[in-house]
C-alpha cells in the first residue's frame, strides 16, 4: 500500500515544484508598468523583494492607472515610482529592506494619500493597498467634532490634565 502511495506522491509533488516554478517567473500584477528607481545588491541565492498592491477609490471601485510613489520613511526619500494597471494593481519590485509608505499621488506629484508604514526584509514580498479617503465639505470637518480637536490639541502641547489653579478650601477635598 505504502509503494503505491509513494508512486501517486511522486508525480503530485513534481506538478507542485514546477507550478510553483513557473508563477514565481510570472510577472506579478499583469498590465501594470513599473519604472523602479531603487537598486538591490543581490547575494548568492536570494530572492527579489516585492511590494504588491492595489490602490482604491472611497467606495472600493479601483483608481485606474494611479501614479504611485514608494518612500523610505525612515530616510523621507521617493525610493520607487510607478504606475498601476487598469484594475489599481501596483507593483515595485528588487527594492531594499527597509521600513516604507506608498504614496497616491497625482499627476503633477501632489500627495492624494498614503498607506499604511510597513517593515520588508530582503528577499520577503509584501501586500499593501492605498485607499482615498471620503470628501468632506471643510464647513462639516471644522465643526465636527471640535472637544475631540481640542483634546488632541492640547494633547500635542504636552498638556495631560486640567486642575484647579487654587487649593481646595471645602471640607470634601481631604
């Protein structure tokens, strides 16, 4: 029963190495055109580091052929630039480990918004997306939620706490 086993094994696992062979030539996001700017020395053996990604509109329809920017923001320098495809998918590729931001920027390079920091090793590949926020008319975002603005406010002034300035007299503050 085990020889026959074995024999069923054997073809199974080939199909699998040479599947999995054959994505990893593959391109990553099909259609999307990068134009990388980062260099990566590559050692014996290693494996190129990838950052995958999908770039989406407020209500989870895909920004098309977005202009996206990968900064180091541990050094604040644009790293990689590159465009995605028709369905919002990016991709840079060879980049250095480091700690990074993708930036959806317009045509003129102004910052639309950022995703989320992440940490890539060499040799990892990472998934990430940008997404544009909602518009809100400035009149609703002033007054929104104005206790939570001064909170925050003095919160970044160093203010943790509101006291009484004079010493308490009554019989109740022992």
């Amino acid at each position: 029963m085990t020889k026959r086993l074995g024999w069923i094994a054997a073809p199974v696992l080939a199909m699998t190495f040479v599947s999995a062979t054959a994505a990893a030539e593959k391109p990553a996001v099909k259609g999307a055109r990068t134009k990388t700017t980062a260099t990566r020395t590559s050692g014996a053996g290693s494996h190129a580091t990838s950052i995958l990604g999908t770039a989406w509109n407020a209500d989870s329809t895909p920004v098309k052929n977005a202009n996206l920017r990968l900064r180091n923001v541990v050094t604040g320098k644009v790293e990689a630039a590159t465009k995605g495809n028709d369905e919002g998918q990016f991709a840079f590729e060879n980049v250095e480990g480091g700690t990074y931001v993708v930036e959806l920027v317009t045509d003129t390079g102004k910052v639309r918004t950022i995703g989320h920091v992440f940490t890539i090793a060499p040799g990892e590949t990472v998934a990430t997306f940008v997404r544009l926020g909602t518009k809100v008319p400035w009149v609703t975002a002033f007054f929104n939620n104005t206790a939570a603005s001064v909170a925050s406010t003095a919160a970044t002034e160093g203010v943790t706490a509101i006291a009484a300035t004079t010493p308490c007299t009554s019989p109740a503050c022992d």
